[in-house]
C-alpha cells in the first residue's frame, strides 16, 4: 500500500495525512489515485464520523507535482486524466456527508489550495501562506480551484489570486475567509482535534447532513435544494439520538417557562 497518503481510522475519527514531506506534498500521479482511494474508503465507511486533514513536513500541499509531470514523459490527455482522478476524490469528500477539519501549516500553493478547501473548517498556522502560481508556469486551475476558491472568498479575491503573483498570509486569508481559524503553529493540531472531537461528542449526523446540503447547494436549483433540506430534516427527525435531543430541548424549555412564571 501506498504511503504517499496516510488513512487512520478510530472511534468513528478518520485521518487522511500527506506523506511527501521532502516534495512539500506535491501530489504526483501515483499520489493521486491514493487520494481517490482513501476519499472512497472514508466517505463509505459508516463508521466515521469525522474527518481530520492534516499533513507531514513543513508545508501542507505544494499542488501537483510539477516536476514529475515534467520528467514522466506524460502528454497533455494523461494529466487530464490525472486530474479526474483527484477531482474524483475531492468531489468524494466534498458531497459526504462527513464533517472534515483541515490542520494547515506552512505554505499551500496551486492545486493545494483545492484540496485545503475540500475541508468544512480550515484551521491554518500563522506562518501559512497561500498563493496560486498556476499562471507562473503556463497552466490553469485544476482540483476544483476554480469553484472552491471563489466559493471561499469570492469571484473578485479569487481572481486577484490566480491572475496576480500575490501571495496571502494567514491573517489576511483569515479576514478574506479562506480558512476559518488561525492559531499559533504548536496548537494547529490540538485545535484541529478539537473541533473533530465536538462533532463526534455532538449530533454528527446532523452536522454531516448540514455540511452536505450547504456543499450541494450551490450546483442545483433552489427548488431541488428546498426538497432535499425537507426530506432531510424529516428523516433526521425520526432518528433515535434526534428525539432524544429534541425531548431534552423541550423539557428544558418547558422549565425555563415555569421558572420565569413563578418569578416574582
């Protein structure tokens, strides 16, 4: 088995790590058929619950690999192919239902920015940085950096990004809602646990459905997706762990009126 990708799987917490420190986790063309492997693996395993997305090294995601594109002797219709083959695996993860948290340290560039944004909650170092550089090299935007960037930060930033050398730190990143939090680079992976953890303490599914929806939302009509928020609610409601919070919520209501009645 590959370990360009590392997949730990315990008490409903998955965690997908990159493995290619010495690359910056540049992922090549083998690398790639692992993300998709391990995108499946998690996103049908019922177990989980919560995923963490995190990295080795000093950087989180450098992109594609472009010097091995460069020396493999690879055509134009291969790299196309490759990149179907990430995009499989983002689009896998992105449209779960599994709530993922991304522990994001040192610089994510090109592609990298795609598969940071594969994760719900971002939280980033305060030495990360973040730059496109796809245009630097003669290319265009690939795993899903074209829609998840503007859907992060709008059409506007997302274009000063690609059409510009700027590159953001992780204060600005934060202000421009690239990521969700930022920490000192000690805490990025205790906090990333963190929020994993209150999901998996709270009524996960629910947020896994809410993640879902909100994920989908914007590539269907909004009939399509009210019809899918009413199926969902209904069938969450049905389920054991949701009557037993909502009887909980009821009673504490049904308290909180009985003490401001009897007031003075």
């Amino acid at each position: 088995m590959s370990d360009s990708i590392l997949l730990a799987v315990d008490a409903g917490l998955a965690r997908i790590t990159f493995n290619r420190p010495a690359m910056l986790n540049a992922m090549d063309f083998e690398m790639g058929t692992r993300w998709r492997d391990v995108a499946h693996a998690v996103a049908s395993d019922q177990a989980v619950r919560a995923v963490i997305l995190d990295a080795v090294g000093p950087a989180f995601c450098a992109g594609g690999d472009v010097l091995a594109m460069a020396t493999s002797g690879a055509d134009g219709q291969q790299v196309t192919g490759a990149a179907e083959v990430i995009h499989d695996g983002i689009r896998t993860l992105v449209t779960s239902d599994k709530p993922i948290v991304a522990a994001v340290q040192g610089a994510v560039a090109g592609g990298g920015l795609g598969l940071m944004l594969t994760a719900d909650h971002i939280v980033a170092a305060d030495t990360a940085r973040f730059v496109s550089r796809y245009a630097n090299i003669g290319l265009t935007p690939d795993l899903g950096v074209s829609t998840l960037l503007p859907a992060a930060i709008g059409q506007r930033r997302a274009l000063q990004l690609l059409l510009t050398d700027t590159t953001i730190d992780a204060a600005t990143a934060l202000d421009w809602g690239l990521v969700s939090e930022v920490v000192d680079p000690d805490q990025v992976a205790a906090r990333a646990e963190e929020v994993a953890r209150f999901w998996l303490a709270g009524a996960t599914a629910a947020f896994g459905q809410a993640k879902r929806l909100v994920r989908t939302g914007a590539g269907r009509s909004f009939e399509e997706n009210l019809a899918d928020e009413a199926r969902s609610i209904g069938a969450r409601f049905d389920t054991p762990e949701a009557q037993t919070r909502i009887a909980a919520f009821a009673a504490a209501s049904a308290r909180r009126r009985s003490d401001k009645q009897e007031s003075p």
